[in-house]
C-alpha cells in the first residue's frame, strides 16, 4: 500500500481502459466549442442555469444530460431525438479511429489537471477495482439509467482517480506536447484541451500500466451505479460492459475536494434555529459571506459544525449536545463515519431535528456553489447549510474500509466539462 491513500487491486483484474470512437461536435456546425459545454448534470447550480445554458447554443449538451419535457418518459425520448438529430445533421460526429483521449483541463490559479478518457470494464465493488466512498439516491440512478437507454449513449466521463505516476502518466505528458484536436476556455476561466491517442504501442503503454490499479470515484456514484445496472439487464459480452469515464492519476494532478451545500425547501431560517435550541451551539453572524467561510473553518477543527442562511445573514451551529449524537448517530460504524458532519447533518438533524427526508427533491437540494445556494435560499424564503469539506484521506481511508459516506458528502474536482466528447455505443 502506498503512502498517498491508493493501493494497488488485489482482485484478479484492475482498470481495463479501452479505446472508443469518440462523438465530437464539429466547430463549424456550432457558435463556439465553450457555448455548447456544460458542467456535469448534477452541477447546474445558479438559479437560471439551465435556461443560461440552453441560450448559449441551441446544440448545448444540457439538452441531452438534462433534457426538459414534462414527464420522464417524454423528456427520455427528446433527448433520444435530439442526439438522433444532432448526428444526422452532422452536429456530432464520430471521429475515424477508435482512441483513448488525453484531456486538459488550467485556470489562471496555477491549477493543472490531466488525465485519460476512455471506456473501463464495468466492475463491482466486491472486486476492489473501482470504489464507491459515498452513497447513491435510487431514483437518480434509475433517470441515469432511463436516460442512458433511450439514447444508447454515454453522454459524458464521470471522474475517477488513481495513484500511478508511471507509464501512463508519460504518455499523458508527452501527448500534451503536441497540438490538440480542441482547445476552448468555459465562462468559468478554465482552459480545455483534447488529444486523441490512436498509436498501438502508446494504447499498450496506457492499458499495461492501468491493469495493475485500483481507482477512487471521485465524482459520478450516480452515473457508474447506472453503468453496473444497465451491465446487468444486458448479456455480456455487450457495448454495456464498458462506461465513459476520466481517470487522473493524482500522483502527477492533485485534485482540490469541496464541500456540498443542502438547501431546505419550505423551511425559513427562523424555524431551523427554532428547532435546533438547546441541541447545539448557536452564533450569529452578521459578516459577508467569505468571512462567514473563515468561521466555519476555524469551528470544523473542533469539531462538527454547519452555516445556516437565507435570512440575509449567517448562523453558526457547532458543540452538538453529545446525548442527541448518542440517540442519533448509528455506534457501530467506524469512528471518522460517526464523526462526519454529514453523517450528523443527516442522522441527528435532517432526521431527528428538522424531519426533512434526505432523498426527496421537494424536500432537498444539493449544490456545489456556496453563493448560489445562500442566494437561492434567499429568494425561496428556505434554509441553506453550508458545509466545510471534508478531508480527502479521510474519504480514502473509509474507502479502503469499504464504508460509504452519506449521500453527497463531497466535491471532487475540478469536474470533466460535459460535450467535449461522448460515446454512443453503437458507432
């Protein structure tokens, strides 16, 4: 086991990463390769980001990851028509060979991600090739998967990530030396670069050095929940057998880990602090937003502790009364999983102070972006909780341990820009 919080797979098989012909859009059917991008389905987070995205061009991917007819079956079978249409049109097209895809993502902060898209076997966790650290929501596995069917595609890589620093890696940099097939900047500063990587002898290189590891997932449980479900309605061998994905190896690419907002529908700020009296610690705030963040740092390292807004101000919660852990809080799961604000998030408050069930919609928002969500609950009259991240050797230690978070428990990023390349898995 190495030092860094990955380890090598001791089951039979390891990462099988193959090479797909990648659907692309062509620059010239479009306004711009930034304007028909978008974050991944679940990251949609300012209030009027669909409607943003879908006005920056009228081929943006959300249309297919987020399509809007009314009811499931309908909105299913639009994004269906949609991709039919797009490569009918020659919107999408599918690149000449199949290949593994290198992709770039570099802000102006000094931040430098690479990695490797390609399709990777399937596996279950039992086989301790690819390992879930969090919890999964059934019916957003089963719209993944109805999603998924109806348009026989892959429409965008979920992340996952392994400690490697070898033969992969090499290839990764020395193919970034070259020109890219794309190169575009997203509203949000980030500069994106593809490489297509087709030489026989670099695919060997990649797929040798990937067979011996074991990866992390660091954003997708959803869509790779939906890839080991549909795997399972098809008889193997199939297209199914494989998912799109990303794999960075983050011994050469770090990867940043932020926390995961909830916003409470239907329930003010007044009424959450009501609730909460007598069960934690209670500061009022009247600070901006960042220097709110700051307190909220200073109080995680004591222990567990949250941010209640959408009053126009900011409320610490920190110092839970130890008895409420006690009644709430499950004794036999390892101690870092009890200790977890999350796992107090859900088990003691939303569970037993607020009576907000975790896994509705009406109920429940998760959103990655701190403003977005004060701003949301804001306009609603509802609660946001903001959240401080988690450690990431404290996701990789549970990890190993085979436990799992509570749902949404963390945001690793940064996160694969949706349209850049897809993989309908019948080209």
């Amino acid at each position: 086991m190495n030092t860094a919080g990955h380890w090598e797979a001791t089951a039979r098989r390891g990462l099988e990463l193959t090479p797909f012909r990648g659907l692309r859009y062509d620059p010239d059917r479009v306004g711009s390769l930034a304007s028909v991008t978008s974050p991944p389905y679940d990251v949609v987070v300012r209030p009027d980001g669909l409607h943003h995205l879908q006005s920056a061009d009228p081929y943006n991917i959300v249309r297919l990851i987020l399509p809007q007819a009314g009811t499931p079956s309908a909105r299913t079978e639009q994004a269906a028509d949609t991709l039919r249409r797009w490569l009918d049109e020659g919107v999408l097209t599918a690149d000449p060979e199949p290949g593994l895809y290198v992709y770039e993502q570099r802000d102006g902060n000094g931040m430098l991600q690479r990695g490797v898209i390609g399709t990777l076997r399937v596996s279950e966790p039992a086989e301790g090739v690819v390992l879930p650290h969090e919890d999964v929501m059934p019916p957003v596995v089963a719209d993944r998967a109805a999603l998924m069917r109806a348009t026989r595609a892959n429409l965008e890589p979920l992340l996952l990530t392994y400690r490697g620093d070898g033969t992969a890696a090499e290839v990764v940099e020395r193919t970034a030396a070259r020109p890219p097939l794309l190169a575009t900047t997203t509203e949000d500063g980030f500069h994106h670069r593809l490489w297509s990587v087709t030489d026989p002898g670099d695919l060997a290189r990649i797929q040798t050095d990937l067979a011996g590891r074991q990866a992390l997932i660091a954003d997708g449980h959803h869509r790779w929940a939906t890839y080991r479900r549909l795997r399972a309605e098809h008889p193997s061998p199939s297209p199914w057998d494989y998912g799109l994905v990303l794999l960075v190896d983050t011994a050469r690419y770090p990867l940043r880990v932020r926390a995961i907002h909830r916003l409470l529908h239907g329930l003010p700020v007044a009424d959450a602090l009501t609730a909460v009296d007598g069960l934690f610690r209670v500061r009022h705030l009247d600070v901006p937003l960042a220097q709110a963040l700051e307190v909220l740092a200073d109080a995680s390292c004591a222990g567990n502790s949250f941010l209640l807004a959408g009053d126009g101000a900011f409320h610490l919660l920190d110092r839970p009364d130890p008895d409420l852990l006690a009644r709430t809080i499950p004794a036999d799961r390892p101690a870092a999983w009890r200790s977890l604000d999350a796992t107090v998030l859900h088990a003691a408050l939303l569970e037993h102070v607020w009576h907000i069930p975790e896994d509705s919609p009406a109920h429940i928002a998760y959103i990655h972006d701190t403003a977005a969500t004060v701003e949301k609950a804001e306009q609603d009259g509802s609660t946001a909780v903001l959240m401080h991240p988690v450690r990431e050797e404290v996701v990789l230690d549970l990890a190993r341990q085979g436990v799992r978070m509570p749902r949404k428990s963390t945001s690793f990023g940064p996160k694969p820009a949706s349209g850049l390349v897809l993989r309908a898995l019948e080209i």
